[in-house]
C-alpha cells in the first residue's frame, strides 16, 4: 500500500514544480506529478486533458481530465473567489474494476487539502465532488471501463480593478 504524503510534511509542498506561470490544468498535473502514489498507479505520460482521440492509442489505465461547467463565482472587495468542478475521466481494461477504484481513492487523497498556485490565482481548497459514476462496457470491441470522479477546487482570483483601488485592497490585507 503506498504511503501518502501529508499537506504538513516537510518539502511535499516543495515537490510539486512551480506552477506561477502555468493554466490551472497544467497545474492539476504538475501536482500529479509530485504524488508518487499516483505516479505509481498512473503514470503522469498517461494523464491527459481534454478528449482522449482514440482509445487504442494509450494504453490502459490512463486518466483525462476537464474542466467541468458549473463554476459558480462571487466576490468580495478585493478578489472573485470559485468553485470550479474538475472530471477525471478513469479508463481501465474490463477486467480492472478494481484499479480503477483504487485510482479514484488515490485522486481524492492526492488532491484533499491542497493549496497552489497558478498563472491567474491560487487554489486554496479542494473538495471531494462526491461518489464516482462507473460506466461499463457497451460495445464488445472495446473492453474497458470508464470511472467518473469530480473534485471542486476553490479558487481565488485578485480583481482587476483601477490603481488606486487596488491600493486600498492592499492596505486592507485582503491577499497575498
């Protein structure tokens, strides 16, 4: 069973690249990439955002993630804060149920209680979107199992607002 690092042990944090410069997707693998456990079960060559193209052309287990819709904003003086729904779509063979539900247990410990940052903001929670749906195999060529899991990030993002506002806003702590 692997072992999970914990928010507070000393240099997890440090592990994960410097995201400062990269989309909140490109972060989202840059934080699978510093979780061994993950890594161990899939790859990070096999975690891929958007539409996978063809199925035969990864092999299996891999993992596509998406933006999901649903975001819902509001704000406060100083920034918008969101919560953003991610999908981690989980292909596995027929014959690997279980690995997938091992995947989507790894997702969930690998992402709780996280905080980053990225090119527009930071991510200052994570949140479990609830129980994962199964898909099963519907055509007999293909033999392979879909599992789909959400995490809701909760994102701040700083306001863009006229100079001399942004002033008061920093003068009020309201960020970083």
């Amino acid at each position: 069973m692997p072992t999970w690092p914990s928010l507070f042990e000393e240099g997890f944090l440090s592990r994960i690249p410097a995201t400062r410069e990269k989309s909140l997707l490109g972060s989202l693998h840059d934080v699978w990439a510093a979780c061994v456990p993950l890594n161990e079960l899939v790859p990070q060559e096999r975690v891929l955002t958007g539409r996978i193209p063809s199925i035969e052309q990864y092999p299996m287990p891999y993992v596509s993630l998406n933006m999901s819709a649903g975001s819902r904003t509001s704000r406060t003086s100083c920034s918008l804060l969101t919560s953003a729904p991610i999908t981690f779509h989980i292909w596995v063979p027929e014959a690997s149920v279980a690995l997938g539900e091992q995947i989507e247990d790894a997702i969930i410990t690998a992402y709780a209680d996280k905080a980053w940052r990225f090119k527009y903001g930071h991510v200052y929670d994570v949140l479990d979107g609830g129980p994962a749906q199964k898909i099963e195999p519907i055509t007999p060529e293909y033999r392979y199992w879909q599992i789909v899991k959400i995490i809701i990030l909760k994102i701040e993002r700083l306001r863009e607002r006229r100079p001399t506002s942004l002033a008061s806003c920093e003068k009020r702590s309201c960020h970083p």
